[in-house]
C-alpha cells in the first residue's frame, strides 16, 4: 500500500523543466542567434508573457539588419522552467539573441549561450574584437537646452559687449 502511495505521490509532483541541447561549440552558438552583443542592464520589466530587459550595449560581433543602437530590449521568459535567462539589474552579460517574426523583439533564454561577461572568456576568445555602436549625438532623455545654454551664454555676453563699445563710442563722439 505504501508502494502505491509513493507512486500516485511521485506521478502528481511530475513538474517540466527546460533542457538544453548539449554545447556543440562557439561557433554553433553565434550561427544559430541572429544578433551577438556584450552590454550591461539597465532596468528589467516584467510583461504578460516573460520579462524584458533593456541593455546599453557594449560591443557587438553579430547583427541582423540594423538591430543595434546604443540600447537594445531583449525579451526572455520569467526565468523558471520557460527557459527564460534571469538577468540582474546593472549586470553585464554576453547575448546571444534571436530576432522574433514580428521583425522588432529579439529574445534570448538559457538554451542560447547568454552568459554573464565574466565566465564568457572562451566565447571572448572566439568571438576576438567587436564594434562599439555608434552613439546618437543627443541621446534620448537628453534636455536639448542644456546643449543650448552656452552658446546663448555667448551670445548675451557678445551683444552686451557690443552695446558696450557702441554706446562708448556714441558718447566719445558726443
């Protein structure tokens, strides 16, 4: 009685965790994403179906059309058995992503490689150098006026200056 007890027991705690294809090699890796970048987290949000990380990226080997600017959003699953990677806030970590059909997510989970950066030595070591994205000249978030404030700066002390001398002048020639 007790053997059938411990099997029901055993059948009802049947739980499903996520598996991943054992490591075929860096080169594997970085064939099968679609974009290959190193950068930190910034802020992490939690969604409907998963999480989403927005990343400063770093460096990137792999893009796919034009994916990259200076910050990037990588979706994943909550991180339990979804397979989803459990990023941390300001950690930095090598991704390896995929780009979704729906042309603007890329997701990545624990069966792609991501990594934090400082056991991805070997993948470093494949990948050699990468290219740092090019950064906007104001970055979004950026007050536009506090690129305006010298140049007006300037321009009052020029035009205080000028009525200076012009009103001197006047009043020498008076």
């Amino acid at each position: 009685m007790k053997r059938i007890a411990l099997l029901l027991l055993f059948l009802a705690a049947t739980s499903y965790a996520c598996s991943c294809a054992p490591f075929q090699g860096y080169g594997e890796l970085f064939d099968g994403s679609d974009l290959v970048f190193s950068g930190k987290v910034l802020s992490i949000s939690r969604v409907y179906n998963g999480n989403l990380a927005e990343i400063e990226v770093e460096k990137y080997w792999k893009d796919s059309g034009g994916k990259f600017s200076e910050r990037i959003t990588v979706q994943t699953g909550f991180g339990d058995s979804d397979c989803g990677y459990n990023f941390r806030n300001g950690g930095q970590y090598l991704v390896y992503a995929s780009a979704r059909y729906d042309g603007e997510t890329v997701h990545t989970g624990i069966c792609s490689g991501t990594k934090p950066l400082s056991e991805a030595k070997g993948d470093l070591a494949w990948l050699s150098d990468g290219k740092v994205p090019e950064k906007p000249k104001i970055r979004p978030g950026d007050d536009p006026m506090n690129i305006a404030v010298p140049f007006v700066v300037v321009l009052v002390v020029v035009v205080l200056l000028g009525g200076i001398v012009y009103f001197a002048a006047k009043r020498k020639a008076a």
